[in-house]
C-alpha cells in the first residue's frame, strides 16, 4: 500500500491485512471458547439437576426413619402383656390360665410324686436276655409268613 504525505505528515490509512488478521484471531478464540462454555454450562445445569435429586433422597429417607421409629413404638406396644391378653381374650376367646390344672411344664403335686417316687424305689426284677440262636453257615431255612 502506498503511504500518502501531505505536506511533511504522513496521513494514516487503515491496515486491511492486520484487521483480517484480527477478526481470524477473534473467530478463532470464539471457536475454542464456546464449546467450553457450553460443557461448563450443561455440566452446572447437570450438577443442579443431581443436586435436586440428593435432597429429595434425603428428604424420603427422613420421612422413612420418622415412619421406622413409629412402627418400633408401635411394635413394642402391641408386643406389650396387657395389649396380647386383650387380643387373645377379645379376638381368639382364649380364657385366662386355671392355677389348679396341671401343667406339662411343672412338675406334679407332691402326693403324685411320692406314688411315682416309691414306684421307683420298688426292686426290679433283672430281665433276663435271651440270646438268639446262632445261625450256622450252610442251608438258609425258608421262612413262612
């Protein structure tokens, strides 16, 4: 490009080349930065998203110890001896226990258990063993049913 002098200054005119340099510096940077600035701003939006996500967790699992503690209230006092005598009364018409009747889990009346005791203190007679004949090798003897 030529220069133009007018008197002993030069008159500047615009540089086309460096402003096409500029602008392909520009267009370049762009197209590096926005796929970057795209990644960043999904990943944000992901990161939120995830986020949202851990809360209500930690809400629903809250709500769900809050529910366990009150079913283990609620079990030991269904499980409470008052609460079984009423449901076996009321709903299965079991009667209260006799405190005369026997019991197959305690031992028997003291006037049953002197009978037994002398019962066993009686002598036995030795039962004598009978041995079985002992077979000799040979013929096998048929058997009749």
């Amino acid at each position: 490009m030529k220069q133009i002098v007018i008197g002993a200054n030069p008159i500047r005119q615009p540089d086309k080349r460096g402003m096409r340099d500029a602008l392909r510096l520009i267009l370049f940077t762009a197209a590096l930065a926005l796929p970057f600035l795209g990644y960043v701003a999904f990943a944000s939006v992901y990161q939120l998203a995830v986020e949202y996500q851990v809360s209500a967790l930690v809400a629903k699992r809250q709500q769900l110890e809050k529910e366990r503690d009150r079913l283990a209230v609620q079990k030991a006092s269904l499980l409470s001896l008052p609460v079984v005598e009423e449901v076996a009364r009321e709903k299965l018409n079991m009667v209260p226990e006799d405190s005369s009747e026997q019991r197959a889990d305690q031992p028997p009346p003291a006037a049953k258990q002197a009978k037994a005791q002398a019962a066993d203190a009686a002598p036995n007679a030795p039962a004598k063993a009978k041995t079985a004949p002992s077979k000799k090798p040979g013929k096998a003897k048929a058997s009749r049913p």
